[in-house]
C-alpha cells in the first residue's frame, strides 16, 4: 500500500472536479477554489507550464488516485511557497494518507525544488487540518482574527510555517 505524488494531468480534471463538488472538501478550502472543467483545466496547465512556481498534484494510493494537494510562490525572491488544498476523496478518509503525502511534497518542494518556507493557513474552525498540519511537523505561528467571510460571518485563519530544519 503505497501513497505517490505526482503532478496532475487533464485527464485527472474529472476526479478533481469531482473531490472539489465534495460538500466537506468544498467548506474547507478557501474561496479562490476552481469551480468549473475550464478553471480546473486551466490550473493543471499552469502547473505543467510552470513546474517551479505552481502545482496541481495527485495523492495516489496503490495507483489509484485519492486526492489532491497544490502550491504556488508566496515570495519568490525569498523563495517561500504557499501550500493550499489539501483535499483527500471520502473513499479513502481514515487511512491517514493525507499525513504521507504532505511529508513527499514537503521533501519535493523544500529539497527538490529549492523553496525556503512552506507557508499554510487554514480555517481556524476546521480543527482536524489544525491537527493534522501539527502532525505534519508545520509550526502554529499565529493567528489572523476575522479574516475571512465565510457563510455570511468572519472567521479566524491559523498560520503555519515548515523550514528544512522542521523536517524529521
């Protein structure tokens, strides 16, 4: 039993659209969340045009594929990027998968790619990806009050960061 990352691909847009339609995926992501076939299209063209700066990628398990997970360049000059969802199909929730994909694209963007700081931010309601980041080695650095409207109120973001020196 195997978790893989690899970069997504068109013919991976139906599963994304179909992970991304997912009532508990979709309040869990932020708002600038692709909504459409094109959109999705046009973000795993991005990724494929533009390898070190922005991602789209597949979690697969045994071969098959589970789950999403991206990145784009927060800073560029300081080379810090800017994690963002993480998403894994019901099918596959409760198997931890998430725990070892983060950990390979952990390695991939600060080894292989040369980033600096992996940034993340989450919903402060959504207390299992707290938990998970915090599994994952990413430290809690702050706390942004209000920062978003969601579902008509303002909600709290958490802040996290992962260095090399993070990595265990």
């Amino acid at each position: 039993m195997a978790v893989e990352l690899r970069r997504a691909k068109p013919p991976d847009a139906d599963f994304l659209l179909e992970l991304l339609a997912d009532d508990d995926v979709r309040q869990s992501l932020g708002p600038r969340t692709a909504a459409s076939r094109d959109e999705v299209l046009a973000e795993i063209e991005r990724s494929l045009a533009q390898p070190e700066s922005y991602g789209r990628f597949v979690i697969e398990f045994d071969g098959e594929p589970a789950g999403m997970l991206g990145f784009h360049v927060a800073n560029e000059r300081s080379r810090i990027a800017r994690l963002e969802r993480l998403a894994v199909h019901p099918r596959f929730r409760g198997r931890r998968l998430s725990d070892d994909a983060v950990r390979l694209f952990q390695r991939l963007l600060l080894e292989e790619l040369g980033y600096h700081r992996l940034e993340l931010e989450i919903y402060a309601f959504n207390e299992r990806a707290c938990a998970h980041a915090e599994r994952a080695g990413f430290v809690r650095e702050g706390r942004k009050r209000k920062a978003y409207l969601k579902d008509g109120e303002w909600v709290d973001s958490v802040l996290y960061a992962l260095l090399p020196e993070d990595l265990d």
